[in-house]
C-alpha cells in the first residue's frame, strides 16, 4: 500500500483524512457535492498512515448519515475491476467496515452492498466479519454456499477452509453454517473446524526456539539466527537468558554487550537493562557510539525501559545529545521525569517537531509527558501538533496534554473533538467541553443516545448532563 498523500490542514479534505472534528462541522456547511466529493476520497484512498490502529469508519458513517450520501461510489470501488487485481485488505477495509457502520444505522444499501461484496468480493472475509456482527441468521445462511465454493472440494481447497475457520475473527458464520440444515454445507464446516483444532494442537506439541537446558552461548546463537533470517529475537531472547543464566554466566553477558555479534550484543543489553545491572548504562552508551543500527535502536529501546533513579540521572546528562540516545533520555524524562526536568522535555519536544514534523514517532511519548508535568508554555508547540498531524492517536495526546496545559482548550480544541474520529479524543471532549456553546450539549445529547458510541465516551458525557437530558 502506498504511503497516503495528506492534504494541507486548512482544507476540508485535509481535516476529513486527518478524522479532526472539523471536518465534520466543515462538511455539514459546504456545498453538498462538494463535502460528499472529499468523504468518498477519504473512504476510497485510505488515509490513515497505520490503517490497523487507527479509527475513521464510523466517523465518515456518521457523516454519511448527516449529508444522506449516496453510496454508488463505494459500490463502484468495491466491484471494480481493481478488486481482481489488487486483493490486499487495505484497499477495501475502510469501505467495508463504513459499510458494516451504516448496516447498524439501519442503512439497508450498506447491509445489502456488504451481503454482495462477501459472496462475490475478493476481501470477502472482511464482509463477513461485517456481518456477523449486524446481519441475522437468513442472512448469513444465504453466504454459507458461494463462500464454501470459494475452496474447492479437493486437498488443498479442504486445507484452506481449515485454515480460514481456525483463523476467523468473527466465529459466528462457521458456527451457524456448522449447524446448517443442507448436510453438505453442515458437514464440511465441521470438518474444517475439527482439522483447525488438529492443526493448533499440533503447533502447540512442536514449539520452536530455546529450551530449558539452553546455555548463553545458545540462546546468542539462537538470536543471530533470527537475525539473519530478518526477525528481531533479541527480546524473547533475553527472557531465556533470565531463565537459563548462572553469576557465573555474567562475564560472558557483558562481554557480548561490548564486542559481541548483533544478535548477541542486541540480547545481552536488553538483559542487563532489564535486569539494572550496574554496568548496564555505560555498555548502552557505546553500544549507541559503536553499534550497528540494529544494536543502536536494541541499545536505545533497553535504555528507555529503565526505571532505576541511575537511569533517570543519566537521561538528565544526555538529554542535550543531538543523537538518538539524546532523544531517547527526552523520552525518559518525559515518563518518569520530574518538575525539575520541565525545561529539558520542552526542549525536546521542541526539536522534535522543528527536526522532524508533526508526525515525528517520538513525539507520542513527548506528548504526554508535556501533560504529565503540566508544561504549560508548550500549549502554542501541542496546537500546532493537534492541527498538523496525520495521526489521529497523536492528535489525540495531544488534546488530553492541551487539556492539562492549555486554559483555553475547554472553550477551543475541545468543542471540535467532540466529533473527532478517535473515541478516547471523544472522551476527554466529553470531560472538558464548556456546555455554555450550544453545540456542545447538543452534541452530547446525541453522544449520549447513539447505540454506536464507546461506553467511555458515554460514561463521560453522562457526567456532565442529567438523566432527563440523555432522554432527549
């Protein structure tokens, strides 16, 4: 999947991609076709730049609902001929899952549109999931034949209908197909779900990787061979070391911190920092000046999960560093920090926004800790982190920072995000939101009686509205 092209923030297809609350209050005053025009772009070409995490189906639902929009668009980019040639579920999920929101709102063409797409659709599996969730047994009883003839009655089709039934997420369809009146159907699914049993307890029976009886020299080797097959094991390799280590074993420990293969050295500084070893900081700290790039990440990751007092001090003497393990001690401060460290975790925020952007991964962790430690000169830098960044899980710490610094956000951010697409940037709205603006009860009230809505953003709107009003 290509990396999402974000518009500028001041547009209204801009603050659609990015799910910001404003977008929804823009689209309900623009020209119809216009605001319709930029929904269908954001649901067509996902714009989220980590489709798995975060949200924006039901808040382009919702919008479909406020503007009643037509869903010809997304009939057309389900069943086009792109579907046949570009099969990846990140094409089709957004759509699917607006669909599966608009079915619960009673929208009878989604319902419909997904009906077709599970029978007939190359990411089918996700239409299903779809629908178990809002479609009753008739419905999903009419799927049971063209979704079996998906696998063909020989070997290997038996082999992958095992495999999709073990993997399901949504169980409800192969349980009512399993008990389907046509013994074809009912017996196949059966079949299929005792050999996805057979399959898991066989993995169970044959585990892979260090058992007990394992010396250090092994568990090394172990992560090196990970590392040269492309998977990362130095962290599940350190857990064996904790298991399978002696005193005696520390001397080799160490000595693969300082000059040890990647694999090995990524292994033995987790280990120690784990473990607050006393050595463990300054290994760290050439590992940083000497390592790969595998070891400098390994080093700097081992470094941020200390928490012993040593560690803290030594984040205060690196925090200046224009380096990782600088950036990395901004992190720590801004975890376990205290008020003394405010002007250091400023500083780093900072830099990271003027070095690398509003979409700087360093920043979720700088974020919260501006709040944390209520660092209230740093509204203007989280404002402009809350308007300009694409992810809507860094938007949201930085609403909850700005509630903690910014004596304005009540009246300001927090009315907008009372739309927003993240239902934990809902909730804080919900807590904060000043209810003399009149769409703020307004929206509360409507928070408050969608069946759709997250229990946490209810609770929340409930603490601030009475019982009469939730009726409303």
């Amino acid at each position: 999947m290509f990396e999402p092209v974000i518009a500028p923030s001041g547009t209204l297809l801009g603050l659609l991609q990015r799910g910001r609350g404003d977008g929804t209050l823009h689209a309900l005053t623009a020209p119809r076709p216009e605001a319709l025009a930029a929904l269908n772009h954001c649901v067509l070409r996902d714009p989220r730049h980590d489709w798995q995490v975060e949200n924006r189906s039901l808040y382009y639902a919702r919008l479909y609902l406020d503007l009643n929009g037509e869903l010809d668009a997304i009939e057309a980019h389900l069943f086009g001929a792109e579907d046949v040639l570009d099969t990846d579920e990140s094409r089709t999920g957004l759509a699917l899952a607006v669909l599966g929101h608009l079915a619960s709102y009673g929208r009878r063409d989604a319902l419909e549109l997904l009906r077709r797409y599970a029978a007939h659709g190359s990411n089918w599996s996700w239409a299903l999931d779809e629908l178990a969730l809002r479609d009753d047994d008739a419905g999903l009883r009419a799927l049971a034949a063209p979704v079996l003839a998906r696998f063909p009655a020989d070997p290997e089709g038996d082999a992958e209908l095992a495999a999709t039934v073990r993997d399901a997420f949504e169980p409800r369809p192969w349980r009512l197909w399993a008990e389907d009146p046509r013994e074809s159907i009912a017996t196949r699914v059966r079949a299929a779900h005792e050999t996805g049993c057979f399959d898991r307890w066989q993995r169970q029976m044959r585990p892979t990787g260090p058992r007990p009886g394992w010396s250090v020299r092994a568990v090394f080797e172990w992560a090196q061979q990970g590392l040269e097959r492309g998977a990362a094991l130095h962290v599940p390799a350190a857990r064996c070391l904790t298991a399978v280590t002696g005193p005696e074993d520390r001397a080799e420990i160490v000595q693969a911190a300082k000059d040890g293969g990647d694999g090995a050295r990524c292994t033995a500084l987790r280990y120690l920092a784990d473990g607050n070893d006393p050595d463990a900081l300054g290994l760290i700290e050439d590992a940083v000046a000497t390592g790969s790039t595998v070891v400098v990440d390994a080093a700097v990751d081992a470094f941020e999960r200390m928490r012993s007092l040593a560690a803290i001090d030594r984040a205060r003497g690196w925090a200046r560093r224009p380096d990782a393990l600088g950036a990395a001690a901004g992190r720590v401060l801004a975890c376990r920090g205290g008020a003394q460290d405010r002007d250091l975790v400023l500083a780093a925020l900072r830099e990271a926004v003027r070095g690398e952007g509003p979409d700087a991964p360093t920043l979720w962790t700088l974020v919260d800790g501006t709040g944390r430690l209520g660092i209230a000169c740093a509204a203007p830098v989280l404002r402009h982190i809350y308007r300009e960044t694409a992810s809507s899980h860094l938007r949201g710490r930085a609403a909850r920072a700005l509630a903690a610094t910014d004596p304005s956000f009540a009246t300001g951010f927090a009315v907008e995000c009372l739309w927003d697409c993240e239902e934990t940037t809902r909730e804080i709205a919900a807590r904060h939101a000043e209810t003399g603006d009149t769409r703020v009860v307004e929206r509360l009230r409507r928070l408050a009686a969608d069946p759709a809505e997250e229990a946490e953003v209810q609770t929340a709107v409930r603490s601030r509205i009475g019982p009469e009003e939730t009726a409303v």
